[in-house]
C-alpha cells in the first residue's frame, strides 16, 4: 500500500515535469491542476479548501504584485478593516486584488456583461451597514465619496456616518454642494408631507427648511421657513413663517396677510392687514411725476391701519347764489335762505337736498361762508337798537349752530358769517335770516360757498 502511494506521488511529479500539468485523482490532467472528485463515494467528501485566515491576521500580511489572483478563506471579518483589508468586513472568499491594493469579496451574485468591475453593494457588519465596493472603473473610491445604507435605514452619500433619514455631505468640489430636480415635460415637486391616522390639530408644524452653521463652537439654526397649519382638522387653513436670526422675521398667514417684524415672547405672529409691518417703512428708488385729479393721499389712523385721503384738499364743494328779493316777516322767525343758481358743485363731497339744504357726503371739516344783502329793514324799539341789522345763521340737523347778527344798518345793508362744523356723512345743513323788529324785511341776493377738508 506504500509502494502505491509513492508510485503516485512520483506520478504526479513526473506528470509535473513532463506535461506541467497535476492531475488529482486523474492520469489525464486536462488544466494546470485539474481535481476529479468521487461524487459516488459517500465516504470521500469532494472540493477544495483554500487557506483559512481571519480578518485581522490577513491584515498583518502585505501582499504584493506578485500575490496577485492569491485567493483564501476569511473566517473572520477583520475588527479594524483598513489598507489592503478595507473591504474584509464579512466572512467568504476573498482574492487580492494588487491593482486596487486590496482584498476584494467574491461576489455571490451575478455581474452584468460589460460590467466585470467590483462596484457593487459589499456588507460592512461591523460597521452596521452595507455600502458600495469601487467606483465605476473598478478603482477604490476616493474620501468622501461613500454611497452607504445603514442597517437602521439612513442612508449616507459622502458620508459613512449619516445622521438623518438621508444625509448627504458635500465633499469640497464646487458641484458637490448641490441638489437638483430636474422633470422633462412636467413641473419638478419636492413634496414635504405629514401624514397620520388623526386629522391635523391646530397649530400643528408640516415641515421646515433650516439653515444652520457652526458659532462659538457648535452648529445652530441660524435662518429656516416653517409651514404649520392653523385650521379645526376639516379645512386647508395654514401659514408660513420665515426666520432669521433664529427668530420669526416675516409671516405669511391663514388669510394670507403678511407681517414683518413683529413678533412676541412665543414668537407667534398676527397680522391683521395684507401688509402689516411693525416698523419704519422706506420707499426706494420711486419715480417722479406730476400729480393727477384721481391721484390719493396715504395716511394712517390711530392704530397704524393705512387709508386714501384725497389729494385735492382742501376742495371746493359748493358756490351757489340767490338773486331775490324774498319778503320775509320781522317777527323773530327762522326763515330758511335759498340759493337756487349753482355755480359750483362737487358731488363728491355734497349734495342737494332742495333749494336751501345740503347734505355732506363724507365725514370732515366744511366751512360754509355766507354774503348776504337785506332792504327794508324795519327801525325797530330803542331797545332792539334802531341800527341792528338782519341775523344769518347755520345750522346742522346734528344741532350743530353757528349766528350772526348783522352789521349796524338801517333799512338796507349786508350781513357775513363764515361757520366751520365737522360734519359726519349723511348729516344735513342750511342758512336762515333772522329779525325781530316787527313787520317785515326782504332777503336781496346771497352767495354761500362751502370748503371741505378730509379729517
């Protein structure tokens, strides 16, 4: 039995010399070392065990051009996989590589034709994750050019560390710093949704954008846009808020008002007009030009809410004339003064009610001035004053009155008052002559004018 085996021995070593072949098992090696195993024997177990090593221990070898195609068994995944053992994160077969200076896994799967390099996704157990294995030309991947997926589902791109559902980091190229989407055809969307069981409650965030950077030390949100939502659960209602200095600095609202600079101890915004600024408002770079009639004056109120004012103030609302004459009793009654010839007149501002009373169309200041002349005025008693003439007065369906007794005349003269009332919309006015000296006098022409003047 002895002598056989030496037989084969020296068998082989001559097949070796003679063929450079070595046959196992066989007399006719077909390859350099062609093994034929006994798949009908139950007792002799088939194939090829390569050289078995840990991770570790690999990592204690350097390999060189020489052991390239070297292949062995990893029973270990290297605990500390760097240099040449940077992909020895798992047990299997592993072949040395000395292009890439590294062990690379032999891949279980099928490689596309066409495609015979080692990029695809290799396990990293000891780091938790599964990460892709060279670039595209086979090459190891440079720093900061990871492509990673984490066992908890982060995944990492440029990063091996990702903090975030995705994290992308840029790696110092000019082009690496941006994020495209790009659609052919449609609009592209980025859409950031909440999603749950319950309907949305009041007050609710749906989601930001921050912008942060490292002071004194540490990373802070320096500027953001927060959207929350505002309605009972049933309607659309929501606001966005836009955020500097880590604080609210513009709010747009459910109602769609804007408001700038205004925000309390809980940062909660309320603006209350389209624009509501709380602050000094500067116009740059407006242009000159002339005024027009329709133009309008700005002006705000006393809590800040801005309003149009005419700009043509003060106007004239009124000049009308009467030509008389008109007997009137002297007995101490009111008798209402008509002004039938208009001679001016601007809706706008009043109107006619009948020949002798006006009525004010917006609230403000109206100052009425009213010439009047007056004849056959009666002498009257000594205690009347002989001389006393006609009384003119105005007065407002608001109990607003304004009198004045006439100049010192007898028997003809003129009478002026000018009276200034504020006059809400609606309210109504009108002149009268006055005389108590017995019998009777005559109202000559007259001439009222009326200003307004916006409040």
């Amino acid at each position: 039995m002895m002598k056989k085996k030496f037989l084969s021995l020296g068998g082989i070593i001559l097949s070796l010399q003679v063929f450079s072949q070595v046959g196992i098992n066989t007399p006719n090696p077909q390859a350099s070392l062609d093994v034929v195993g006994k798949p009908t024997s139950t007792n002799v177990f088939d194939g090829i065990i390569a050289p078995r090593i840990t991770g570790a221990q690999l990592r204690a070898k350097t390999y060189t051009q020489k052991q390239q195609g070297a292949m062995v068994y990893v029973t270990a995944a290297d605990t500390a996989p760097s240099g040449q053992t940077t992909e020895v994160t798992s047990t299997g077969y592993f072949y040395f590589d000395s292009n890439l200076n590294r062990w690379q896994k032999l891949n279980s799967g099928t490689i596309a034709v066409g495609d015979p390099t080692a990029d695809a996704f290799i396990d990293d157990p000891a780091n938790t994750m599964v990460k892709l294995g060279a670039a595209s030309t086979g090459t190891a991947r440079t720093s900061n050019t990871d492509f990673v997926i984490k066992d908890n589902g982060r995944v990492g791109i440029g990063t091996q560390l990702p903090d975030a559902a995705l994290h992308i980091k840029e790696n110092g190229n000019t082009d690496s710093n941006q994020l495209k989407v790009q659609s052919t055809n449609s609009s592209p969307l980025i859409n950031l949704e909440r999603t749950g069981t319950n309907n949305l409650a009041s007050g609710t965030e749906l989601g930001k954008i921050s912008f942060n950077g490292k002071i004194s030390g540490s990373n802070f949100p320096l500027a953001g846009i927060k959207a929350n939502y505002w309605g009972n659960g049933a309607t659309n209602s929501s606001a966005l808020t836009f955020s500097t200095s880590d604080r609210p600095a513009v709010v747009i609202n459910e109602n769609g008002n804007m408001g700038i600079g205004r925000y309390d101890t809980n940062y909660a915004m309320s603006p209350t007009q389209k624009l509501d600024v709380d602050g000094n408002v500067r116009f740059r770079g407006v242009p000159s030009s002339t005024m027009n009639s329709t133009d309008m004056l700005m002006a705000l109120d006393a809590n800040g809410v801005a309003k149009k004012v005419d700009i043509t103030t003060p106007v004239s609302a009124l000049v009308a004339t009467r030509t008389g004459p008109s007997l009137k009793t002297a007995d101490g009654s009111a008798a209402i003064m008509w002004f039938e010839n208009t001679r001016l007149s601007d809706n706008a501002y009043l109107t006619r009610v009948d020949s002798g009373t006006f009525k004010a169309v917006k609230t403000g200041l109206y100052t009425i001035s009213i010439t009047a002349h007056f004849d056959q005025v009666p002498e009257g008693t000594p205690l009347e004053s002989h001389y006393r003439g006609v009384s003119v007065g105005v007065r407002t369906t608001g109990n607003k009155l304004t009198q004045h007794y006439g100049s010192n005349y007898l028997g003809s003269g003129y009478t002026n008052i000018t009276a200034v009332f504020i006059m809400n919309a609606g309210e109504q006015f009108h002149a009268y002559s006055q005389c108590n000296k017995g019998g009777s006098y005559r109202q000559m022409e007259a001439t009222i004018s009326v200003v307004y003047t916006p409040l």
